[in-house]
C-alpha cells in the first residue's frame, strides 16, 4: 500500500498530541477562552482568537 503525505508536521502532530493529553487542565484554566500553543505551552489566551493570533505573533521571535 502506497502512503500519502497528508503536509502535516511531526511538530503540529506533537502539538495536539500535547494539547490531548492536558484538556482537562487546559478546559479548567482556560474555560470559554482560545489558547495557542507552541513547545507545548500555552503561549496566547484570549477571548477572542484574533487577540491570540495577534498576542502570538507580537511574541513570535520568543518562541524559537
């Protein structure tokens, strides 16, 4: 059987692997928020995602 490259990174696998592992406290913490995450932090929390999206990229070059 042939396998197809489905373009998703071992990192964003990693990621969801994390995020799966840790809902609950995530959900506890972070009730009715968005949270991005990233090396398996929370590195963003808003209300709304476009806060998150903009608070992550504000902080991208401490991310590395």
């Amino acid at each position: 059987m042939a396998k197809i490259n489905l373009g998703i990174s071992k990192g964003f696998i990693g990621a969801i692997s994390w995020v799966e592992e840790h809902k609950g406290d995530l959900h506890k913490q972070y009730q009715g928020k968005w949270v991005a995450v990233y090396d398996n932090k929370v590195v963003a929390v808003g209300k709304k995602i476009s806060s998150v999206e903009k608070s992550r990229a504000e902080n991208e070059s401490s991310f590395s």
